[in-house]
C-alpha cells in the first residue's frame, strides 16, 4: 500500500503557495511526487510507480489539474504509473530527456523483463536536451543529464516563476539519496560518471537546495555536500565506509 508525505518546503520572498506530496509505492519504495501551485489548483507529477491510484487520488483529493508527467529516467519502478495516469487524463504529457526516452518502450532496457515483467509506457510527448531551461505551469525548469545510474538519467531544477532567485527543488530520482546514491551496477551504470556528475552539477547548488530523491528520505545539497560517504565534495572518492 503506497505511503503518503507531505514535504516541508524551506520559505523564502516570493515563493507563491506550493504543495508538495510524495508517494511511495511498492514493491521498490520508489517516491513519486505531486508537485502543486495551490493557488492555481495545478499540478505537476514526478516518476509515477506503481501505485498509481495513489496518484491519482492525491491529485483528485486536492481538487488540482494535472499539466504533466516528468520523468527523471526511465527505469520501470519510475515508469509503471504513467499509463494509468495517460488514461486518465489522455493529453498529460510525458517529458523525458532524450537520452532516455527509449527506455519507455522497451522492457529489456528499463529493467522489468528482468523481473518477469514486460512493462511499458506510452512514448514520451516531449524529449528534454542537457541544460534546457523551460517554463511550465507556473513553474522554471532547468535540465541537467547526470548519467552514471542510467544513461540519460536527469535532473530537475525547479523554481516557481515568481522566485528563481532563491534555491532550487532538485527532483534527483536515482542519483543522490540522503547519505548515498545511486547503483551504477545496471548495464549503462558508470560511478565516475555519476560522482563527475553529482559533484560538478549538483553540489555547486545552494546549500539550502532541497533534494527530492527517488527513494527515502528528502534532504539538502549542504547536507550531502559535507556528509554523503560515496561521493565526497573533491575528487578524492568514496570515503571509507568501513
């Protein structure tokens, strides 16, 4: 049964009324968020799982209007919600970078073949480049491919239009957990590529960044900056976890 955060988001000047639910769905304790402008009764969904009805029932409860499903890669336990949520409302449009974007269709590659499955999505709507910066629903997006746990795999700087002086959400799915990150033992996994990549687009970040992780806990780029044992602010690797 899909458990149910409501995520405290730090307040700066002129951050407009947000609501921010994270949904996690088993069997992988995978999050997917509802990302809302309550004040516009809109909404935006983040890797949606396996238990989509969760999804939909936040997004209903709320009395919101979903505007898109963003994908952060395209991994199955990321994925498995967007066909439901495509029926529901047939013209959400998915966005995926484009490195990514066949992971959708093909099971060998978004892993669920190796679980017996042979999961599938609907194609993507709209592909993102690297460092694409773009506005929807309210919102101010910035890409950025940091490859390592899957190989297009991004993430999403987000600002509410009204404030993108102040930090970003970073919505990271698999690549920087609370105290880790993500494995790079998949077929397209790399740990240099992953820690180049935390460490040269993700720590220069404002401290006060909150991070959104596709599993566990939230936490902040300050947070893992000075204290992620795998991947240490200079490049001296992983520190001893011993």
């Amino acid at each position: 049964m899909a458990h149910l955060q409501q995520i405290d988001m730090p307040s700066f000047p002129g951050r407009p009324p947000l609501s921010l639910t994270c949904i996690e769905s088993s069997p992988f304790a995978e999050n997917s968020y509802v990302l809302a402008r309550t004040d516009r009764g809109t909404c935006l969904v983040f890797d949606p799982g396996f238990e989509p009805d969760a999804i939909i029932e936040v997004i209903e409860q709320g009395g919101l209007e979903p505007q898109a499903i963003l994908l952060t890669h395209g991994h199955s336990d990321h994925i498995a919600g967007n066909a439901a949520l495509k029926a529901k409302w047939p013209d959400l449009p998915i966005l995926v970078g484009e490195s990514e974007a066949v992971k959708l269709i093909d099971p060998e590659q978004n892993l669920s073949r190796g679980f017996g499955l042979e999961l599938v999505s609907p194609p993507a709507d709209r592909t993102l480049s690297d460092r694409e910066r773009f506005e929807l629903a309210g919102f101010v997006f910035e890409v950025h491919e940091i490859p390592g746990h899957s190989s297009g795999h991004v993430a999403f700087l987000v600002w509410p239009e009204e404030a993108t002086d102040g930090p970003p959400m970073v919505f990271a799915g698999d690549i920087l957990f609370r105290g880790s990150i993500g494995r790079t033992d998949f077929p397209d996994g790399s740990f240099p590529m992953l820690a180049s990549g935390i460490r040269e687009r993700l720590y220069p970040l404002p401290e006060a960044s909150l991070v959104l992780p596709g599993h566990g806990e939230p936490t902040t780029i300050g947070h893992e900056r000075t204290t992620n044992p795998y991947v240490t602010a200079n490049d001296d690797g992983p520190a001893d976890l011993n």
